[in-house]
C-alpha cells in the first residue's frame, strides 16, 4: 500500500488551511491513525502555539485552519503516537503552501532494537587559536534502518553514543536533525537521548582539543561506512583507515582530505602535525556540503560560524528553532511550568536573532 499524499491549500489571501493524513508505517503495510489529536502549529520571532486541533477521522485524515495567516511564522503539524511527537515539513514564513505535503508517517516504538548504524563521520580538524587549542568539528549521520522509532529504554541507557578523542573539552551541540538539548556528553562520551525515527539523521558536535599537541588520535569504537577527515593545517597528515582523497575548498580556505569506507570498530584516526601550520582565519563558514563535495549522500546542510575566539560557536537555523518551540509545546501542553517558559523564552530569543541575522 503506497502511501498517500497531504494538502495543503491556502484559503483567501488572509487564511490557510492544512488537510492531510496521518498513517502508521510497518514493513508490510500503511494503516490510517485515528482519533489521533492533529494540532497545527504557528511559530514566529513574536511567539508561537497551537492555533487549532482536530481528531483524526476514520481515514486518519484531518483539516486544520487559521482564519488570518501570520505571514511571519512558520506553520506545522504534529501528532503524538506511542508517546513520540511527529511533525510536519514546515510551511516556511511567507512561502505558499505546496500543492501536496507527504503523509505524516508515524511508528510503533522499541528499546531493543533496531541497531544504530554510524552511516557517516566527517571530521573538520582547525588550525590553531591564538592560545594553540584546536577546533574540532563533526557531522555524523546515524542511520535507523528498521521500520519502528528506537527509543531508550531508561535514562541511563542512551540510544546511541560514541568515544570521544582523549582530551576533548568545551563541547557545543549545534543544529542538526534532533535537538541540541537531546545529546549529553560525559565521560569521554557522547550520547544521544532523544527517539530515532527511521530513516537518516544528522548531529553536529563541536570541541577544543589541547594545546601544542603535535598528535590527536580518534578512537573509532564502532563501525561506520563511510569516514572523512578534512584538515585545515595542509602540512599535516591523517593515518588509520584511509586514504588521501585530494582537497576540499571550503568558503575559499583548502583543507586537505582523507576518506574510508566501511571501516570497522577498534580502529583509531591519528593525525600528526608537522608544526603549527597557518596562521587562523577569521572564516565565517556556511558550509553546503552535498554530494559532489564532501560526499554526503545527498544531503545538504547548514554548518555554524566558526568563530577563532569564541568556543565553537553554533549557528541557529530559523526554522529548525521554530520546529523545536513547536515541539517544546507539544510536550509540556496542559502542564506548562516554570521548566517550560524558562526554555521557551530561551528559545525564543534565539529565533529572534537567527530571524534577525538572516534578514541582515
């Protein structure tokens, strides 16, 4: 059974309306949820909450409505199932709604299974700050290939998690595929906490490695299929498993690389610098790394300003804060504490500058 396609068509210029289905996804079939609440939300630098719900009908279909669009906001659809909030693609602010929005797809959920799969690692290794610490930037993309959400089962047994190299501090989670607030580090270790729909997702880390140091060495303590290495000092060299795979230009500054595939779990990155290398520089680095560039699969993403004073600073994605105000008030509805509008104006806040940035 395929799965079926939402609407969404704008009303008069002053209104929107969103109609669209709601379907339970397993390996053989797709089954409409009903009587589920579908609520619709608005999120915008001025604020944000749910402006309408509705149960799902026998069909798992719903029809949401605002009389006055804000053509500032971002709008998007939730529905909680198992336990697991699920959203929407965003209707961006200002843009017309397309013709047709996929089906939101929703899942059982398991705390055995499916396994985590480390699809991708990309390592940007900096030059060194003023003070000899050097910057170190991941995106890694897990893969959840089974057709059920993985969830903990407790909050000492994590999702996923990986080693970090000896010495890593001053962590910074930036703007990937889940919420910042969902990786924790401790103990030589990152950890993921949040729920793993099927499908790929991306997480961004940032850290400082120490001083001076002429060696840095990454513990891989699991497999992944698909490894980059990217170094900014051109002198230096990465050893393991890998290859020198040319070099990359990144917002006009050449980094070189080196890549592996399928590699497997007890193998250990080294990278080895001849000296110093050259002097900082002052990128403001969007990076978009498809395909043809850093090999990503496919996917494009958004990286931060990388900053060579400032603590691995994180770039705020408009949308991605909207989408998580959003989720913020789907979980705490009907209960919301001082927790919740602590977090909320926190985030808020930082929608205003990102909206603000963007429009600078």
């Amino acid at each position: 059974m395929t799965l079926a396609l939402s609407l969404a068509i704008p009303l008069e210029a002053q209104g929107l309306r969103l109609t669209g289905r709601v379907a339970r996804v397993d390996p053989t079939d797709t089954t409409a949820v009903v009587g589920a609440w579908a609520v619709l939300h608005a999120v915008s630098a001025a604020g944000g909450a749910p402006v309408d719900s509705v149960r799902t009908d026998r069909r798992g279909r719903f029809r949401l409505s605002v009389r006055e669009r804000d053509t500032a906001a971002t709008y998007m659809v939730s529905v909680v199932h198992s336990g697991i909030a699920y959203f929407s693609d965003p209707v961006p602010a200002g843009a017309e709604p397309p013709d047709t929005l996929p089906t939101l797809a929703v899942f059982d959920t398991s705390s055995s299974g499916p396994p985590i799969e480390l699809f991708e690692r990309h390592l940007i290794v900096r030059t060194p700050d003023t003070d000899g610490t050097r910057r170190i930037v991941e995106l890694i993309v897990l893969a959840n290939r089974g057709h059920v959400t993985r969830v903990a089962p407790d909050p000492s047994q994590p999702v996923w998690g990986f080693t970090l190299p000896p010495g890593a501090e001053q962590f910074e989670f930036g703007r990937g595929d889940v919420s910042a607030d969902a990786l924790l580090e401790q103990d030589g270790r990152v950890t993921l906490i949040a729920a793993l729909p099927p499908g790929e997702r991306q997480l961004l880390v940032g850290y400082l490695m120490p001083a001076d140091e002429r060696e840095l060495r990454f513990p891989l303590d699991q497999p992944v299929t698909r490894l980059n290495v990217l170094l900014e000092d051109t002198t230096a060299v990465a050893s393991g498993p890998l290859i020198p795979a040319g070099w990359e230009a990144l917002q006009g500054a050449p980094f070189r690389r080196f890549a592996g595939d399928t590699v497997a779990a007890g193998e250990t990155v080294v990278v080895r610098f001849a000296g110093r290398g050259g002097p900082p520089t002052d990128l403001v680095m969007w990076i978009l790394v498809p395909l043809a560039a850093l090999m990503l699969g496919g996917v494009l993403l958004r990286w931060w300003r990388l900053n060579r004073t400032e603590p691995v600073p994180v770039a705020d994605d408009p949308q991605a804060l909207a989408a998580e105000i959003a989720a913020l008030d789907a979980r705490y509805a009907g209960r919301e504490d001082d927790t919740y509008r602590v977090q909320r104006a926190e985030l808020k806040s930082r929608l205003t500058e990102a909206m603000r940035s963007e429009q600078g």
